[in-house]
C-alpha cells in the first residue's frame, strides 16, 4: 500500500492553518505551529492508502488539502513505496506528487473501498 506523507512546502506561521490541521490530525497546536515553520522536513500528516480506514484517511487527506489552499499554503506530498520511510527516500523529489495527482487517485478509488 502506498503511504502518504504531507508537509508545507515552505516553512509557515498561520494560526488558523495550525487550527484546521488540529482538526484533523488531533496534535497539540503547539507540535503543529513547529511543524509548519520547519517546512517540508516536518510532516505533519502520514498514512497507508486502501487499508480498512480508507474512507477515513480521504477525508483527512482532503480536509487538508482544502486548509492548505484556503490559506494559500502550498502542500509538500509524498507517496512513499510500501516498506519505505520518510527518512529512508533517498531521493525525496522522486517521490514528491503534486495534489492534483493525490486528488485523482483518492477520486478513482471513492466507491471501491467502502
């Protein structure tokens, strides 16, 4: 399964960004603001695609897709290979997907999985 990690492409101070990542995520506001000053070193958001918490995951996703865009911040994805870390990508702008790629996938996959 593919798992995807989510960061802000360029370090941010937006509290109402942290705010709708809080919601979300549940992290203390405090990990967040961190998270999202440091960039896209610091993900803020990691998980497996096409498990049993499938649909729960795509509305993660796109709840944070969406809060990227109304706060004109723009999202640092990955899609890491089953088995592979963040940490352990050796070349991470080989594994860097745009949004509209994600979206597309989470679109052919709604229906299928739930």
């Amino acid at each position: 399964m593919s798992k995807i990690v989510i960061a802000a492409n360029h370090p941010v101070a937006k509290l109402d960004l942290v705010k709708a990542v809080r919601d979300v995520t549940g992290e203390p506001l405090s990990e967040i603001a961190m998270k999202l000053k440091i960039g896209n070193n610091a993900p803020i958001y990691m998980a497996e695609l096409f498990l049993n918490d499938h649909p729960r995951r795509d509305g993660e996703i796109r709840a944070l897709l969406n809060a990227f865009d109304a706060h004109g911040v723009e999202p640092y994805i990955l899609e890491l290979l089953p088995g592979e870390t963040r940490d352990g990508v050796k070349d991470p702008e080989s594994a860097r997907i745009d949004r509209d790629i994600l979206l597309n996938i989470l679109d052919e996959s709604l229906g299928s999985l739930e």
